[in-house]
C-alpha cells in the first residue's frame, strides 16, 4: 500500500470528484466503494462490499484487517452525496493557487475518505496494527439519514470500543463531540375541492389548512435549547382557480434531548386531531426517524481530551464544537459507544456549489488520525 504524497492523493481526489454519485445513484456509489475496495485489497485488509437488499442505493464498503467484531476503533464515512446527477459535470475539480480544492462532495466526504485510506495504509505498512482490531465503514446512504444502511451499521458499531467519524472538519478546524438528533415529518393535507370563482364556500382547501400548520409547527422552535422545526418543501393544488384538495410539505426537527423530541412530536400529534379549515381540511403527519442525539458523555469528552493532546503535540490547535447536522456518529453515540466527528482534513459548503477543502490541511489532519488511531490500539483499556 502506499505511503501519503499529496501528489497522489491529489490525483485521486480528483478522480473521484470528477463524477456523480448522490444517496439514489447506485452506480456511483459503487464505482466510490470499487475504487477504495482496490486500494484496501492491495494491504492486509479484507474488504466487503454489503449491498442493501431491495433498497434503490449503491452497496456498504465494510474494510477490516480482524475476523472478530470487538473493534478497538471503528471509523466511519460515507460514499454518498447530497447532490442530483449533472453536478459534477458543472463543477469538475479544481483547485487554486492557494491550495483550495472545490468539486462535488470534495469535503463531504471523498477527500476525508482519501485521508482515512492514507492514514490506515500507512499503518499498515510500520506493522502498528498487527495486533489491533480496526474496520473502517464506508456507507451508502448517509446523505438520507442512513435510512437503508442503518441496520447494518448498528450490527457493524455493536462491539467496538471507540468510534471516530472522518467527516471534514469545521472551517475553522474545530472538531464535533456533540450533534442534535434529526426528525423527518411528511405531512399530507386533504381537502374538498371547488371552483374557486363559483362556489368556493362548497370547498375545504388543503393548501390552506397546510398554512395554518407551517405557522404553529415553527412557533414550536426554542433555538435556545437547540431544537428548529422547520417546513422546507411545500407543494398542492392543481390550479390557482381551484380550491386545492391535497397539498404536501416536508418537515425537518432539530433536537439535543429526548424530551424535546417528546414535545415536538407530542404538538404535532395534538395538531392531527384539529381542524383549523372551515369544510374539514385536515393534515396527516408521517414519522420518518433519522437520527438520534449525539450527546457529548463523559467517555466521549475523554476521547476529545485525547485527540486535543495528540494534535498539541503535533502543532495542532482546534476546539470541540456542538453542530445541528447529523452524522453516523448520532447512531454510534445513541448506542453507547464513543463517539467523536469531525476528524478529516480542513472544508465546508457540502451539499452546496461552495463546498470547499483546504488541501493543505490534509496532511497534519492524516497524521493526526493515524496518531489516534494507533494510541487507541495500543492502549485497548482506554
């Protein structure tokens, strides 16, 4: 396996950038778990392609150098983008004088999942994990809240001691230790339909009952507490001289604690009993689960304590933030592992045309993780 040049990684980074492979891609996503599988399978690791059955998405990459599930550390990333197809023929890689690489999921997440291979090839060639349990999951549909891989990422997370999620760092190069849980609602409003012109009191509109909805769901935000709801796709009705019949929106809810999930959900429930539409009009609410909180325990703050030592002594100064994204590491976490994020080389802007990675941050953020890894290995009682 080869040794770290950012030549080379550059070379492949640039490879994978260079075409789509968003969550429902599955052909793209396979051609990322294709790429890495090769790389892995030239080392001592053994590699697992998991396909999902009956789910529209690309396969798992499971890469691991033990037969036995107890890891001492369990790295996690994703294949996937939150992109549509065509994006990467509109912004193929790039990168500028300062060293600033931009393309499809460049930080989120292929250039992370480079550093990560570098990192464990590394390792593997000084012989430092002989005698150590690592596997390293590259997952299929992270982007959607890992809605068909979770399972398997539960069975994979079981047993292992530690878990380190090889996002990209925040732009700043701050790391995560805590994220809020993630709740998915679709709401369906069903009316009566009328002429809008003749006979609209005969109607109920859907559209308007999903209004009366939107404006009570975000009073139900405590942005002091961390918990937003917010509505961010609507659609409805069939033309603007017809009373709608059926309308449709889509619900994201932040949360950090379990109770606040309980109240958000239990409103919403209150609200499905209700009528706010003169005729009837009435909303349905879907639970679609995405992910738990990621809380930060004291096991996880140890861990954070750790990797905060290492990089001081490699030159690294960073701090530990809470962030309202979710990642795999909320899985990982809600099981009681733990579970720090964040750890890749320096970017931001994903699921964006500004996603951004600083390629001079690749390095000391590898061999920071490569550090890490090896102290966790080493010191199996950690």
């Amino acid at each position: 396996m080869e040794n770290f040049s950012l030549e080379q990684y550059l070379k492949y980074l640039q490879y994978l950038v260079n075409f789509d492979n968003g969550s429902m891609n599955a052909k793209g996503v396979a051609r990322v778990a294709d790429f890495f599988k090769e790389k892995f399978e030239e080392g001592p690791w053994k590699c697992e392609l998991i396909t999902i059955e009956g789910a529209p998405v690309g396969p798992c990459l499971k890469v691991s150098n033990t037969p036995d599930d107890d890891y001492d550390v369990l790295l996690l990333g994703h294949m996937d983008t939150a992109l549509p197809d065509g994006e990467a023929e509109k912004r193929p890689y790039t990168i500028d004088e300062n060293g600033i690489v931009r393309g499809v999921g460049v930080s989120d997440m292929k250039g992370c999942l480079l550093s990560t291979y570098f990192a464990l090839a590394e390792l593997s060639n000084e012989h430092r994990l002989d005698h150590a349990k690592v596997c390293f999951l590259l997952n299929c549909d992270e982007e959607t809240g890992s809605r068909y891989s979770g399972p398997t990422l539960r069975k994979i997370a079981k047993h292992a001691k530690h878990v380190i999620v090889v996002e990209a760092a925040r732009k700043t190069g701050d790391m995560v230790k805590e994220r809020s849980g993630v709740a998915d609602y679709h709401l369906h409003a069903t009316g009566v339909s009328a002429h809008a012109g003749v006979n609209p009191q005969d109607g109920s509109s859907a559209i308007n009952e999903l209004a009366e909805w939107i404006v009570r769901l975000h009073k139900l935000s405590n942005y002091a507490v961390g918990t937003s709801v917010n509505v961010g796709i609507i659609k409805g009705g069939k033309g603007s001289n017809v009373v709608a019949s059926e309308a449709d929106a889509d619900v994201d809810v932040r949360f950090k604690t379990q109770a606040e999930f309980d109240r958000v959900n239990n409103a919403i429930r209150e609200l499905e009993k209700q009528s706010f539409t003169p005729g009837g009009a009435k909303v349905t609410a879907e639970y679609r689960p995405n992910r738990p909180p990621m809380p930060c325990t004291e096991k996880t703050q140890k861990l954070a304590d750790l990797i905060s030592k290492l990089g001081k002594e490699q030159g690294l100064s960073f701090g530990w933030v809470t962030t309202g994204g979710g990642s795999d590491g909320n899985i990982t976490a809600d099981m009681g592992i733990p579970t720090v994020d964040g750890v890749g080389p320096v970017g931001a802007g994903g699921h964006s045309a500004a996603e951004w990675l600083d390629s001079k941050s690749v390095e000391p953020r590898m061999r920071l993780l490569k550090s890490t890894i090896a102290y966790l290995c080493d010191h199996p009682d950690f």
